[in-house]
C-alpha cells in the first residue's frame, strides 16, 4: 500500500496540480489532504473544488478555520484580506462543508497510524526538531499509535518520540525550506511498518506568480498579498515573522499595515 499525503496547499492550484500528477505517477493507491488547503495564494476556491473532487479524506487546517471563522470585523480589517479573499469564493454550503471536517484521521487497515494536520487538538501547535519531548506529550495526549503523520509547518521533518515517529509532510504550496517546489509525502507500508520518502515536485512557479496579478488578488489584499507572495517566491517565512514584528511595533508607534510592511520588507 502507498500513500501520498498532500498539505499545506494554501490556494496554490499550480503546485496543487503538479503534485497530484507526481503522486499519480508514482503509484500512489489512496491520497489523504492533511490541511490548509485554502489561504495564501489566489486559488483558494479552485484548491478547494479540485480537493473536493478527488473523493479523498480531508482533514481540517487553521485556515480552513479562519474562513469558517472569519467575522465582519475581520472582514474589514486588511490583515485578514487574504481569509476574506478566499471566504468570497466559496459558497456557504462550501465553508459549512469545511466546518465539518475532522482534525484527525486513523484508517482502519491501519490503526497504529495517526493523520493530523497539526495536533489532533490544537491546529496551530508546531512541532521543531528541537521541541521538547514534554511539550510533544501535551499536544497528543492519550496517543497510542506508532506514527503521526502531520503537517502545518511547511518543512519536511521525521522527528523520534519516545518509540513513536513524527511525520511532516512539507508544504505543496507554500514550503518554507528555502526550495520552491511542491513538496508532499509518500509512505510505503513495508510489513508492520512504514518507508517514508519526501517528494519535491519542480513545478511552474512564474505562472502561479503572475495569478496574484492575474487574479486582481494582489490589487485587492494589499500589504499581506505582498508577503505571501515574497513567501511563495523565496520559499522562506516572512508572514508570520511580520505579524510579530507588526505586533511589537503597534506597541511603540502608530503605524497603517501598509507602512508595516513597508519597513519589515525593508529590513
């Protein structure tokens, strides 16, 4: 059996599709989406109908929450411009049918094995190679199975835990390890346990450059839009490390976003 695990596609179609092609092309007999499927770049919608059409299980990210959470406040506020974005081009039986997803997923014929897409309780908890044990403990509490499969961080990563295993799958859309390519995870079940293999797909990134301009979502979401799209181009961090600084700044001096930006893309 051969699974490929997609996450972490953040409206990324290009990459999207050239990731599904690659795990098609290797065999793969189930694929699972492990989150974060929206958000980020243009094709939220589009990533969320193809997701939706391959009748495959998907688990819910935290940006699947946000655009089910998304309030009219946060609507107006241009820091949530890229959830608002991607709120927009979903129909409410679309967001209703996000709201229902599970946040983790054991498969039947393999019980020792655990999906999630960050911690089965908790969307947002990272998990590094040099996270403490205790702190791996708290976000799975109860946890018996053998391997967590996961993703959210948006770098490859297989991390011991006591006797178990920590999977992360990298990032389809949005990898944060300095490559940008598609990145995703291929497990070979070999006996009663599993081979891993971490795939990074070369794929058209000029193209999935241009849809910010194409789309008029880079017009439209301002300041955030420019560093998701710097994201995309280097593939390295730069919107939550913002988010942070803009925090820190808010505290010293009255500043728009828009100037934020401005002087963190300058540093």
């Amino acid at each position: 059996m051969r699974l490929a695990i997609l996450a972490d596609i953040h409206g990324n179609l290009v990459a999207f599709d050239a990731a599904l092609a690659d795990a098609r092309s290797q065999n793969a007999d189930r694929i699972i989406l492990a989150g974060d499927i929206v958000v980020g770049c243009p094709d939220s919608g589009d990533c969320w109908n193809r997701a939706v059409s391959l009748g495959v299980p998907i688990l819910r990210g935290n940006h699947e929450r946000y655009v089910c959470e998304l309030t009219p406040r946060q609507a107006g506020d241009a820091q949530y411009a890229p959830i608002r974005w991607a709120a927009e081009r979903l129909s409410k039986d679309q967001i209703a049918a996000m709201t229902g997803l599970p946040m983790s997923l054991v498969l039947p014929e393999f019980p020792d094995t655990l999906f999630v897409h960050a911690s089965p309780g908790d969307d947002r908890d990272n998990i590094a190679p040099h996270t403490p044990a205790s702190e791996i403990a708290a976000m799975f509490p109860g946890i018996t199975q053998r391997w967590i499969v996961r993703g959210h961080n948006h770098t490859c990563m297989i991390r011991p835990w006591g006797e178990a295993a920590i999977v992360t799958t990298g990032s389809v859309g949005l990898p944060l390890d300095l490559y940008t390519t598609a990145q995703y995870l291929l497990m070979d079940r070999r006996g009663d346990g599993w081979d891993f293999r971490h795939v990074s797909v070369p794929y058209d990134l000029q193209a999935a450059l241009e849809r910010f301009d194409s789309t008029g979502y880079l017009a439209s979401c301002g300041p955030m839009a420019r560093l998701f799209r710097r994201e995309l181009a280097t593939g390295s961090h730069y919107v939550v490390p913002f988010i942070r600084f803009y925090k820190e700044l808010q505290k010293r001096e009255r500043i728009s976003l828009h100037e934020a930006v401005d002087k963190f893309m300058a540093y």
